[in-house]
C-alpha cells in the first residue's frame, strides 16, 4: 500500500517543472534567427535584472519581445487545454473526451467569433471590451459541452460512442457556420482567421488580455483541484461516488464551469488546438497514476511542455514560413487517437 | 465472538459517530414510494408503505421476486431517495437529508460493480472508503492506511492488496468491495445483491463474513438477495416484497411458509426445518 503523499506531488510536479524549464530554453534558442546560449542567458538575466535596454543584441530582442511572450502563451494555452481534458475525461466518464474531440473548442471559436463580430455595434467599457472575446468563447464552450452531454445519453445514461459521435458531429456543424460568418464577413483578415481556427500561437496579445488569461487559469485549475479526490470516486460511477460523500451535482457543476472557462480562454486567444487534453492525460496516467490529485497538476505541466515543443516544431520545421501549432498537435494526435479508440473497442 | 471493546480496539479515529448498544438502530417507519415517468402522469411503479427496525449486529435480508421493488427500498434506507411518505431513521437522524459526507460516514453500500474507467489496485480502491472522512485536498494519512489495512484483513483480503481491481476474479473483487466499506466505519451496511454473479462457495463464503462483521462489528447489515436459503441460513430478520407490497416481516422461521412462497415465487417447492432451527427451501421440478 502505498498512498500518494503531498512529497511525491511535488517531487513529480519539481522534475516536470525542469522539463519545461529545458524546454523553454530550447525552443528560445530554436528558431528562424539562430541565437547562441550565451547570449540566450546572458539576455535572460538582464531582463531579469530588469536591464531590459543592456540586451546585447538585436536577436536579443527578437528572443525577449517575441519567442519569449509567445512562450508563455503556449505554456497558460497547453497546460489549460491539459486540465481541460482531464477535467472532461472524469466528467464524462470517457477517456477519448477532450475540448477538440468533443466540439467544445469549435464551440467555443464560434463564440469568441460572434463576440468580435457584436463588440464593435456594442459601446462597451473598456475593460468589458477586453473581457469580452474570452467571455463569448466560454459561453460558446459551455453551450457546446450541455448540448454534446445531451446528445450523448442514451436511456439517461451517458453512452461513449454516441458521445463522441455527437461531438464530431457537433464539431463539424460549429465550423461551417463558421466558415459562413467568416466569408460574409467582409473586412476581415480571411487568412488570418483560418489560421487562428486551426491553432495559432503568433498573434501578439494585449496586456489586459494576458492578465486575463493567467487569472483565469489560476482560478479554474484551482477550482477543479478543489474536486480531484471527488473525481476519482467519480469515474466510478455517479452512484457510488454519491454512496462515498461525493456532493455529486456541485462537482459536475464547478467542474463543467471551469472546464468551460478553460477551453474559452484557450481558444480565444490561440484558436482551436487539438488533441491536447487528449494525449497528455493519458501520457501522464501513464507515468504517475490516474489520481487526480497528481493527474491534474502533472498534467498541467505535461500540456505546457507539450505545446510548446509543438508550436517550436510549427515555427522551425518550414522556417521563416509557419505551420499553425494545431496542425502540429493533429499530425501525432489523430493517429493516437485513432489507435486509442482502437484498443479500447477491443 | 469477541465483545465488542475488543473489536473496537483495533480500529482507530472512531470517528464522531455514536455506536448505541442494543437500541433499535434503523427504524423504517412507514415508507413508500412511487416512480413515474413523468409527475402529471400515473406513477409507474408503487412501493406501498414499509416498516420495519434493526438492532446493531443484525442482518436483515429484503426478498422478492424481480420489480418487487427490494432496490427502491434499500435506496430509501440508505437516502440515495426521498421517500414519498414516512421516513428511515438511522440512530434518530433522517438518512435523506444527511449531508452526503455524513451520509456516508454512516451508511456504506455495496451495490452491483460498475466497471472502472482506469486501472486501480485494490489498496487504491479500499483507501476510498475513506473519502467521506477527508478534506478535499488531503492526501490519506497513516490512520487511512491502517484503517484499510485492517477492512482488508477483516474480509480475508491481505493478499489482494496490490493486485489490479480488473485482474482478480469476481468473488476476490466482492470482497475488496466489501473492504471499502468497512473503511467507512458505518453503522449501516448495505448490499444490493451482493450474491450475484458468484459461485455458490463464494455466495456462502460471503454471507458468513456478513454474519461475523455484523456480529464483530455491530453493523446493522441490511442486503437485497435472491438467494432464500441464504438469507433462510444468515437473516436474522426477512422482509418479505411483492409487486411493491410489503407482505412479511419477521424471522425466516415465521416468514417462510410455503403457500406464501409458492405464491410469491410462481414456483413449487417445499419448505423443511432444519436441525439449527432455521428453515429450508426445495424447489419441486414442474412436471
């Protein structure tokens, strides 16, 4: 018997921040103007030391004003898309759930679109226009994630694959209204907004919009953390989790919020991102349990190291052209997920 | 059959819970239900008022025949329903409207295994019996492991410990079921056909470590089962259900007439005294 202990969590949690750190320094280095480590280090210090106007470079500045913002974008994108994810997996009692899979993040796109699409006929305070995106995209993703929940019960019971079939169907409805907002609409950066669609980490962010952005991950991560011991019990079974003191409405209830807070703001600042909340949960199943205690905060990590290695990869492997990081993630995601659904229909 | 101090003494952090002595312990007072489809419409199902009580240390089994309504009733016992009229009193506590983390530092269910979404070994899944009795964020402490060290010993279970919930056989996996809900440290055991889908050995095997636990611990043991001999054999008490109606309540001995059982049953059997006292049920092929 060996229960998880408050040491463990941290020591994974320690040796994942590592990872990411590594990571981090590579993918500053990587890129379509080489930069050397020295540099790299001596640039970060300065910033560090709040120098910022000693940067020994102009690549310097390429690495501090754009890979470094960029970064920490895929760092809060991933790790929320990651908690997401897991968040959905024990809601739903499915482990092929995620935002992408289940057409929350297209749901959640279609939302932050009609939100740019109403913000300018609305005179609205600036702080609610800054607001006001993300909002849209969470709405968008919580109205997606009732009606897919909806879809998918069969005799009042949640049936897996007629869930995951009404949200791929839900997916591929949600885009082409999409696909018509966007082509009506006239003005807009077509292209731009494509790109954005698959997955996209380049577009720069306003400051109040990063704010918005790490808030809102700090807080709903917290509030499903509240619930990782009722999660586990939940993947049981609603019932029995009810017979073991799980207050089983108001878990569903935080949980479905949070989930949908986090796949808004994700999408809303970097488009649709796939498969994501996918893999990384099950990668970190893998590694240290399937206890939300570990899973949650693991994963988190696991899906920041995860998106930023893929966005280095999106910004490296055709230099100085791009791919978006959502065509990344889907190139190694369909495949495993493919082969996931595969062993577990036998 | 240790008294019960001596039982006691090897289970730490009681809990707040207070564990009466020979006083009625669960009392069904006048219960009924009716499920509908639908509120405007005719109910579809009745259950029409039940009443019976349970001392600590008894075991009492629901009988019937399929759609008799023997879950709707444990449902009710254990608060997982609101009755339409009447209440189940537990030590003088209303169970439906516990707190669910009350309810379940109470009330522990056994009910029909739903299959697990992700692998656990069996420590795992007995170390949530202790849920009810944890803040949210706590990680399990040395009392937790030894709480279920001793709920796994209590079943015979030690040596499934660290085995794969899905890679031990059905009768191993009752019995760490059972495990975690002794972790529970319930004045109320409750099992939803707890028999079934076990060999005979098992089911026997099973009901005899009901009948030391009740005993041992002071459960009141409350259990739904098809199983008329064994609960003929194991019940101190027998609820007796058809169609919703509560027809007997009482001992097996005074419960199990055989016009009454041929009635119930739709099936020809005959029912002997056994040389403990307790009666016996054959079943008669149909000719």
């Amino acid at each position: 018997m060996r229960p998880i202990t408050l040491q463990r969590l941290l020591l994974q949690c320690g040796i994942l921040a590592l990872v990411l750190f590594a990571v981090v320094v590579v993918a500053l280095k990587l890129g379509a103007v080489p930069v050397s480590l020295y540099g790299l280090g001596r640039d970060l210090l300065s910033v560090l030391l709040r120098q910022t106007s000693q940067l020994s470079s102009d690549y310097g500045m390429i690495v501090i004003e754009i890979r470094l913002p960029r970064i920490l974008l895929a760092i809060v994108v991933g790790a929320s898309l990651s908690v997401a994810g897991t968040s959905f997996q024990a809601l739903l009692r499915n482990p092929l759930a995620d935002p992408y899979v289940l057409g929350v993040s297209m749901g959640a796109a279609l939302g932050a679109i009609l939100a740019l699409i109403a913000e300018p006929h609305l005179a609205l305070p600036a702080w609610l226009a800054a607001l006001f995106t993300p909002l849209g995209a969470f709405l968008g993703a919580a109205a997606t994630i009732a009606a897919v929940y909806l879809l998918g019960r069969r005799e009042g019971q949640i049936d897996s694959a007629t869930l995951l079939l009404a949200g791929i169907i839900s997916s591929s409805f949600l885009s082409a209204i999409i696909m018509f907002l966007l082509t009506t609409l006239t003005g807009r950066d077509f292209r731009g907004m494509a790109f954005w669609l698959m997955g996209d980490l380049s577009s720069s962010l306003q400051s109040s919009l990063r704010w918005v952005l790490v808030i809102g991950f700090l807080v709903a991560t917290g509030a499903i953390y509240t619930t990782a011991a009722d999660l586990n019990l939940l993947l049981a079974g609603e019932k029995e989790a009810m017979h073991l003191g799980v207050d089983v409405r108001r878990v569903r209830l935080v949980v479905y919020i949070a989930a949908s807070i986090l796949t808004g703001l994700a999408v809303s600042v970097s488009g649709a991102i796939g498969y994501v909340g996918l893999l990384v949960p099950h990668v970190m199943r893998l590694l240290f349990g399937s206890d939300h205690r570990i899973l949650l905060p693991t994963a988190a990590f696991g899906g920041a190291i995860a998106v930023v290695i893929a966005d280095t990869l999106a910004r490296t492997v055709v230099a100085p052209s791009e791919l978006p990081v959502g065509a990344m993630t889907a190139l190694v995601g369909a495949p495993l997920f493919i082969y996931l659904l595969r062993r577990r229909m036998a | 059959m240790s008294s019960p101090a001596q039982s006691w003494s090897a289970w730490p952090n009681l809990g707040d819970a207070p564990r009466a002595g020979s006083d009625v312990r669960l009392s069904v007072e006048q219960v009924s239900y009716a499920y509908s489809a639908n509120p405007s419409q005719a109910p579809l199902f009745t259950l029409e008022a039940n009443s019976f009580q349970s001392r600590p240390g008894e075991i009492v089994a629901i009988l019937g025949p399929n759609a008799s309504g023997k879950s709707t009733l444990l449902k009710l016992i254990a608060g997982a329903l609101a009755p339409l009229s009447g209440r189940v009193l537990l030590d003088g506590f209303v169970t439906h409207t516990l707190a669910p983390r009350a309810r379940a530092q109470r009330i522990a269910m056994v009910q029909q295994e739903t299959p697990l979404l992700f692998p656990a070994r069996a420590w795992e899944f007995v170390l949530q019996g202790r849920h009810p009795y944890g803040r949210s964020l706590r990680f399990e402490n040395e009392d937790d492991v030894l709480i279920a060290r001793n709920a796994l010993a209590q079943v015979g279970a030690d040596h499934l410990s660290d085995r794969w919930m899905n890679e031990i056989s059905g009768g191993e996996r009752q019995r760490v079921v059972l495990a975690r809900a002794l972790c529970q440290q319930p004045l109320l055991l409750l099992l939803d056909e707890p028999t079934l889908h076990l060999d005979i050995g098992a089911q026997v095997d099973l009901l005899a470590t009901l009948r030391r636990l009740a005993a041992e611990n002071r459960y009141t043991v409350v259990v739904v089962t098809h199983e008329l001999n064994l609960a003929a054999e194991y019940a101190d008490q027998v609820v007796l259900l058809q169609k919703g109606k509560s027809l007997r309540v009482g001992s097996p001995a005074s419960v199990y007439q055989r016009d009454l059982l041929e009635e119930v049953f739709h099936a020809r059997l005959t029912v002997e005294q056994g040389s403990n006292g307790r009666p016996r049920v054959n079943l008669l092929p149909t000719s």
